[in-house]
C-alpha cells in the first residue's frame, strides 16, 4: 500500500527589515518600488493571514523565520570595522549600497530557499533539501548558510538529509548558480511523478543556443543536474526543461513567474519553456491520461500583464476535500487578462474548484507573490512527527506569531531607517525571541 504523502507549506515568516531597495535585476516589481516606503508589520500580518487562509482550507502550513539583517559578520567581512553600531554607520557612509545589500528581507521567499525531494521519489528513501546557493545575487547569496542551519534545526534526524549548498565560483555568474525550488516542478498522479527542473543558462552554452538579451538567467542546468545527483532521483520521471528566453526577457526571472503545478494539474503562460509541446509529451509518458494542462496564449494573457499580476505565481494546492484550488494575489484579479485565464482554469470541469485572492501587497511591490513566499515540502505522517521544531502552525502559534510580530516591527521602513542601528538590535531582540518560540535553538550569528 502506497504510503500518504501531505504537502506542507513552509511559509518564510517577512523579517523586520523588509524594505524597497529594487536590488534585483530582472525583478520588474522590485526596481519599480526602489526607495519607497515600506511597512514590515503589514507585510508580516499580511503572510500569516494567507497561512491562516490555507489552514482553514485543510493544507498543512508551517513557517520558517526570517534571517538577522542587517548582517553584520558580513558587512564586517567587507571591511567594516567596530562595534554594531560603527559597522553600521560606516556602511550607510559608503553609499550605502554595502548596508542595503545586508539589509534586505529577500529570504522571505521562501521558494528560493531550497530544493526538496520527498521520500517516495528518491531512490534511497530519505527526503533531501539542497539550501539554494542563490549566487546571481549578492544580497541572496548571503542567505544560503543561515537557509542551512534553519532547515538542519527543522528537520534533524534519520529521516532527513539536509545538503550543503552547491559549491559557488565559476566564469559569468556562476556554474552552479542555483535559485531553489522557484524553478522546480513537482507533478504527481496514479502512475509515477515527475520532477521538472527549469534552467535559464547552460555553462556549456553554445553560440546558436537561445539566451535572454535584456536580462540575466540565474538558474543553470548543470546546478539541475547536481541536485539530481545529489538527490538520488532517478532517470525516468526527471527532466530538464530551459525556460524561454523570451519569457525571462519579459521580466519571468523565475519559473514559478510563467508556471505553476500541483498533482497532475499544469498552468503555465506559452513563454515559460523553450519547446513547450515536447515538454508536454515528456510529461504525458510519466503522468499519464491525468495529466491537465491550461496553457496561456501571449494573446490570451500578454506576457507584461502576467509579470505584472503574478496569476502563475499562484499556489495551486490539494485541500481537505481532495480537491484543487489556487491562492492568487488580488493584483491578478485587478488585471482583466489574468483574471480571465484564471477563471478559465478554475472553469473547465477539471480538478481546480475555486479561487481565493489574497493580499500580499507589500511583498508583490517588492517582487514576490503568494507561491514565491512558500517551499513546498511534500512528508509522510512519520516524517511530520519527526519534526521536533515547533514551527507547524496550529491556532496557538497563529496567535502568538501575530503578537509577536504587533511587538516587534515597524509600521513604516524608508530607505534612510536602514542607517539606524536602533532597528538592528530591535531585529536581534525579536529573532532571538522566534527562535525560542519555534523551538530552532541558536540559528543566528548574533547568538552564536
């Protein structure tokens, strides 16, 4: 008898930094809110109220904590010398780029933190997670230890294994540039699954290969290849597909931006995969007659209106009845087209029964949607006891979450507040408050 399999949401808690500072390229939300005001309580609130949306609905959420920002073991790394408070001031003097790169809250997105493979796809047996080495982006990159320690605290002990980062260096941006599970796919159905891994550039690219022109591709295929390896994925059921260059040029940095998928169900947007229809074909072998797929036409869903409105960064998740619904940002219902192919989708007679719009403003204008704020970790009932942290959310942690984060953020966030080192030791307070109440012992710099 096949052993019951429950996805659970890892939800990436917004720390009390989160602020606009548009330091992705590539990221369209982002670098249009470059230096405005941001309000970390609200986008903290606004996270736990999506949780709580996917609990009533049956899904199993759970949370990871925010990482301590500013960093300050890397921001003395880079020279910067003193006490907090000195390190912080001299890297504010500087233009302040040092402190903003050390500042950002990106590791609310919890899709880039890692990539998973439950227990029923490796060949071993265990489930494994590789902490994304996120190496396109400076300020991302220094999020991959903490990531480390976070998931080796979470899920500790025979059942788990827990790999380090892929190595980084490499000629461009890196060799081995991996950004998690934002460029993963996981499908399931009766027969077998599938695990599609995205990649924006190849190391080993040649001349006539197809490459964005406009902006970079983070993820490469041999950073793919390692996780597989790594993993113990076997061959069949594994593939790697190269997004569409056209689809990153129109501002999909990831994946997860043009696709998104949940048992034998596919959305996806016509720019998400360079030779779409063989992907497909690829898919139907493994998944079988289950398999749906809603494809969007650019003329159906122009490719700026799905960027904008994030309607493929959905979650798209089993609920307690056994059916499909999707978790979309009320900015896709806002945007006619995106609202129209969501409504397709949901309207077809197929596996998807509603949507539910949720407000995450304030992490969609710093360039995250409801799905790039989770990792999807798919654990028998015996892996789920296993986990002794107390991060699974029931109806005491939702309310001590949420007075934990009235205590702790601020309302308001400005480019200039960054400078401020009251706001660091206000983080160090808070974090090493979560920690207690997550039960994820000394996880942070600051505490070691």
């Amino acid at each position: 008898m096949r052993t019951r399999i429950r996805e659970v949401q890892f939800d990436g808690l917004v720390g009390p930094t989160h602020n606009y500072a548009g330091l992705s390229p590539g990221n369209l939300a982002s670098l249009a809110h470059d230096g405005q005001t941001s309000n970390p309580k609200a986008a903290a609130l606004q996270g736990l109220s999506k949780m709580r949306l996917l609990r009533g609905l049956g899904v199993a959420q759970a949370v990871l904590p925010p990482h301590e920002r500013p960093k300050l073991t890397t921001l003395r790394a880079l020279g910067f010398s003193g006490r907090d408070e000195d390190v912080i001031a001299a890297a504010a003097r500087d233009g302040g780029v040092s402190l903003r790169l050390c500042s950002s809250a990106s590791a609310m997105w919890a899709a880039n933190a890692a990539t998973v493979t439950p227990s029923s796809d490796a060949l071993d047996g265990l489930v494994h997670f590789t902490p994304a080495n996120l190496q396109s982006m400076f300020h991302r990159a220094i999020e991959a230890h903490t990531t480390l320690r976070v998931l080796r605290a979470i899920f500790a002990g025979p059942l788990f294994v827990v790999h380090e980062p892929l190595p980084c260096g490499g000629r461009g941006p890196g060799q081995f540039g991996d950004e998690g599970a934002a460029n993963h796919l996981r499908l399931q159905s009766r027969l077998g699954a599938a695990n599609v891994f995205a990649w924006g550039r190849s190391t080993w690219a040649t001349a006539i290969d197809p490459i964005p022109r406009r902006y970079p591709a983070r993820q490469t295929r041999e950073s793919a290849e390692a996780i597989v390896r790594l993993h113990r994925l076997p061959s069949r059921g594994t593939f790697f597909v190269q997004q569409d260059p056209d689809g990153i040029d129109a501002g999909a940095f990831h994946t997860d931006v043009l696709a998104v998928a949940n048992g034998p169900v596919l959305l996806m947007h016509e720019l998400a995969f360079v030779d779409a229809d063989r992907i497909l074909q690829d898919l139907s072998s493994v998944i079988g007659e289950e398999l749906s797929v809603v494809r969007a036409t650019s003329a159906e869903l122009p490719p700026h209106h799905a960027v904008r409105s994030y309607a493929f960064n959905s979650q798209l998740v089993t609920v307690a009845d056994g059916s499909m619904v999707l978790v979309a940002p009320e900015d896709a219902r806002e945007d006619a087209p995106s609202r129209a192919f969501l409504e397709r989708a949901a309207g077809m007679g197929g596996p998807i029964a509603a949507i539910h719009y949720v407000d995450v403003r304030q992490s969609m204008q710093n360039g995250g949607g409801p799905a790039c704020l989770r990792l999807r970790v798919p654990l028998t009932d015996d892996e789920m006891t296993a986990i002794r942290a107390n991060v699974l959310v029931d109806d005491a942690l939702d309310l001590s979450l949420r007075a934990w984060v009235e205590r702790h953020y601020r309302d308001r966030l400005g480019p200039d507040d960054l400078a401020d080192p009251a706001l660091a030791f206000e983080g160090m307070r808070a974090l090493d408050e979560l920690t207690q109440l997550l039960s994820l012992g000394s996880i942070y710099d600051f505490q070691r």
